[in-house]
C-alpha cells in the first residue's frame, strides 16, 4: 500500500479533516504538518505567557476586587 491511501483511513487530530501528506505522528495522534507546528507555536506562546504572569506575580501582590459594600 502505499502512504497517501494509508493516511486517508486517519484524520487529523487538530483540525479535524482528513490526513494529507506531509503528516505527523505524535503521542499516538496524526496530525497534519502544518497543524502540529502551529499547535506547538501556540504551546510555547502559552508557556511564555504564564511565565510573563508568574513572574508579574512576584513583582506585584494581587489585586482584590470588592463587589459588595460592607455594612459598617
């Protein structure tokens, strides 16, 4: 058989559609290449932005916000 009809059984698992070549396997998953590098963009944007806050975190105490006046 050949790679092409073997990868029109599977579909990606980001975007849904049916698998094309070039494609990725990864964690038991089929993705299409240019799925799994933009996923894995995002990942690290993700992770730099948690990074950003965790460190805002430290630099600054957390804001309280009071929703309701309390009777004196």
């Amino acid at each position: 058989m050949h790679l092409d009809t073997e990868l029109a059984q599977h579909h990606c698992a980001r975007c849904k559609s049916k698998l094309t070549v070039p494609a990725v396997f990864r964690d038991g998953e089929w993705y299409h290449r240019t799925c799994w590098e933009r996923g894995a963009h995002q990942l690290a944007d993700a992770n730099k932005r948690a990074d950003a806050i965790k460190h805002m975190h430290d630099l600054y105490p957390p804001i309280v916000f009071l929703t309701e006046r309390e009777s004196l």
